[in-house]
C-alpha cells in the first residue's frame, strides 16, 4: 500500500503537460492592424461591437467595456483597429475577434 502512495505523486507529474512559448500558437502573439467602421451586432442586452473590414470580414472588438462605449460613442468614420486576432464562438458560430491594443480614427481627406 505504501508504494502506490509514493508513486502516485510520480504519476500526477507524469500526466500532467509541460507547456512552453514554443508551443503556443504563433498566431496569438502577432499584432494585427484592420481598417474598416465600426457596427453592433446582436439584441439587446447581448449586443456586441464589430469591426468591419471593406471585404466585409466582421471582427468582433474584445477590450473593457468603458473603452467599446467610447470607441461607439465617438464615432468617426474609418478606424484602424492594432490587437491579437483570435477565433473563438459568438452565438454558438466560429467568430473572428480582435483584442484591441490601440486604435485611431482615420480623417477622410476627401
């Protein structure tokens, strides 16, 4: 009895993963930058803001919520949008979203 108590902590190592950066997905460190306008999605209480891109890819905006009641609020035209791009569900549905790092309004010259 007192061997499966000294190899049960040899086990619980055993089956546990060691993880480093070499393992994470390259894709989750790369910054991205998109331009497009901004647009709300869903009902309401579950309305969420998306960038959209001028080839209509839809890109869902993860930052505190302060800062998606500003960048809606403040509404300019055209913005360009710096963050992670991730894939995760948004109503049951593979979505593209976007952890925003920084973001500027962009002036119509026009």
């Amino acid at each position: 009895m007192s061997i499966i108590y000294l190899m049960f902590p040899i086990l619980i190592m055993a089956s546990v993963p060691l993880s480093d950066d070499r393992n994470c997905d390259e894709q989750a460190r790369k910054l991205d930058t998109l331009e497009g306008v901004l647009r709300l999605y869903g009902n309401e209480p579950f309305t969420r803001v998306a960038l959209v891109t001028d080839a209509e890819e839809r890109f869902f905006l993860m930052a505190d919520n302060d800062k998606i009641g500003r960048l809606w609020s403040d509404q300019r035209g055209l913005i360009r949008i710096t963050g992670t791009v991730v894939k995760k569900y948004y109503l049951g549905k593979p979505a593209k979203f976007i952890d925003v790092k920084k973001y500027e309004w962009i002036k119509d010259d026009k």
